[in-house]
C-alpha cells in the first residue's frame, strides 16, 4: 500500500496499524496462529508500528496545500518520505509545489521495485530520474525493514529523530550549501543527485519512536521540545498533530527565540547594529510548510514461524 499525499490543502492526520504477522498472503504464518505451543520453533520478532502525519501548509499558501509533500507506505517494515519544495522557484513563475508533489508520487510508486530493492538511496535515484516537474526539493527517505533496521537517506534539511527512553539517540544533520540554502534534488543539472545523500543506519528497539519531518518543524521546534511532546501523547496521529502545531505557533511567533533565529544569530545574521544597541536581537519563529510525520509502537511482534 502506498498512499501519495501530495495535495494537502488542510491539515489532516492519518494513520494505520501495520501487523505483519497476520497477513493472509502469507499462509505459514497465519496458519502458526493456532498452533499448539508444542508444535512451535523459536519465535522471531518483528516490527509493527503506527504511522501519524500532520501537514500545515505556510499561512500564505494555505489554499494551495503548501509545497511539502511527502508519503506513506507499509512496504516491507514501513516506509515514509518527506519533499519540500525549494520555494525560490516561484520568482520564475514555476509553483515550488510540482516538483516535489510528483517526486513523492513517483517514490510511493518505485517503493516496491526489484531494483530498489528497499535501498533508500536507489528510491531516490530512481524517483528523482523519472520526475520531469521543473523545481527543486529537499527529500528524506526513511525505509524500516522487517527485523527492526531503519534505513535513511537524506539530501537537504528534512530531518529525523530517533526517541528512545526519553531521549534522541539519533538525529539526521542538514547538508547546506550556506545558510538557507540546503542541498537539493533538482530538474536542473546544477542541483544534488542520490550520490550526495546522507545515508544512514539505525537499529530500532521496542518502544523507539521516529519524528519525520520538513525543515519547517526542525526549524520552529527544539529537540527537547519534540522529545516533551511525544512522551505526551501515546497516539501518533495526536502526536504528530500536536508537533506540527507547535511549529506553527512558533512560527507565527515573533518573540520566540526559535532553532532558526538561534542558527541565524549563529552565523552572523542579526539585527542593524542600531537596533542592536538597544539590547534587540534576531528572533522569531520561520514562516513555512510544515510537516510532521511519527512512527511509534517499534512494537517487536512475536510470531509463531513454521518454517524453520
Ligand atoms: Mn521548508
């Protein structure tokens, strides 16, 4: 199942429940259900996770759902995937929001491909050679095989955390060319291609929750605010909503000294030196599309495997 959501016009959740073990299409494992515990080999765990996701379109491009776009998938273990569409096309009368609209239909659609092969990396490759969009996008790809292995790749300032007990045990880091101008996918030759993707690995135990998301949640939102706001809410789908909107909120938030402002001051951007004088600085959440998607659950199901 993949479900390629890529015209929000509103803010919306979804979510579904994967349980691998009792699909119908694979009889052994259903049939192992009934079995005696006598007839039983040694149980091999398996993933099972629930999915939220949450979209919250830049105030300004509300009636045109926002150029985020991103998809869902129970492939294998789980995939979800993030674009955001590199809003500086506009200036050339190309809508930011095509390209990265088709570069999440044409991922949802190679999700299962032989030749994909549940590489993130190979995903990309092939999603972005068959999106003829003008534009540009940021894109991360999150693919989590059965035995609890997520994969990762990333080309730009989408980002990923990884919460376990409490705590982000991992964090994707944004590749830049300089400050607000992240690496990106592109129908222009001059853009980043699969090869300058981050790609990474990491082992999932029960209890991990991933958020995934657009630059617009990372840049509005602290870790540890993300981190507070998960152990709240044991529904993703409520999670997820509950995150996008604090992003939104301290995006429209002038007096929030938010992780972009901090960065922002960081390198060297703030206010004229006059007001500077007056004790004022660079603060202030970022206007933007905003997108929110959580897994949670890592729930190590145990099934009862006959075959050996
Ligand atoms: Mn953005």
């Amino acid at each position: 199942m993949a479900i390629p959501i890529a015209r929000a016009s509103i803010s919306y959740s979804h979510g579904f429940l994967q349980s691998f073990p009792l699909t119908s299409s694979n009889p052994k494992r259903s049939r192992s259900l009934s079995c005696a515990p006598s007839d039983l080999n040694p149980v091999r765990p398996e993933v099972s996770f629930c999915v939220g996701t949450h979209l919250i379109p830049h105030p300004k491009k509300v009636d045109r759902g926002g150029e985020d776009a991103f998809f869902v998938s129970s492939c294998n273990g789980g995939v979800i995937a993030v674009a955001d569409g590199v809003s500086g096309w506009a200036v050339q009368n190309v809508d930011p929001a095509l390209f990265s609209r088709e570069l999440m239909a044409n991922a949802s659609c190679f999700v299962g491909d032989e030749e994909v092969n549940y590489d993130p990396q190979i995903l990309l490759r092939k999603a972005h050679a068959a999106t003829s969009s003008i534009g540009s996008a940021t894109v991360i790809v999150a693919m989590l095989e059965r035995n609890g292995t997520l994969k990762i790749a990333n080309v730009g300032d989408c980002g990923l955390r990884v919460i376990r007990l409490g705590q982000i045990i991992f964090a994707t880091s944004p590749q830049e060319h300089y400050f607000d101008c992240p690496y990106q996918l592109s129908s222009e030759v001059v853009g980043q291609t699969y090869l300058d993707a981050m790609v990474c690995t990491v082992e999932l135990m029960e209890g991990d929750t991933i958020v995934m998301g657009s630059d617009g949640l990372f840049d509005n939102v602290f870790d540890h605010e993300i981190v507070s706001t998960m152990a709240r809410y044991s529904d993703v789908c409520e999670a997820a909503k509950a995150l996008a909107n604090l992003a939104s909120n301290h995006s429209m938030d002038s007096k929030f000294d938010s992780p972009y402002s901090l960065e922002a001051r960081t390198r060297g951007f703030d206010v004229p030196p006059w007001k500077k004088f007056l004790g004022m600085k660079l603060i202030g959440g970022k206007l933007d599309d905003i997108t929110c998607n959580c897994w949670s659950g890592c729930e190590l199901m145990k099934y009862l495997d006959l075959s050996g």
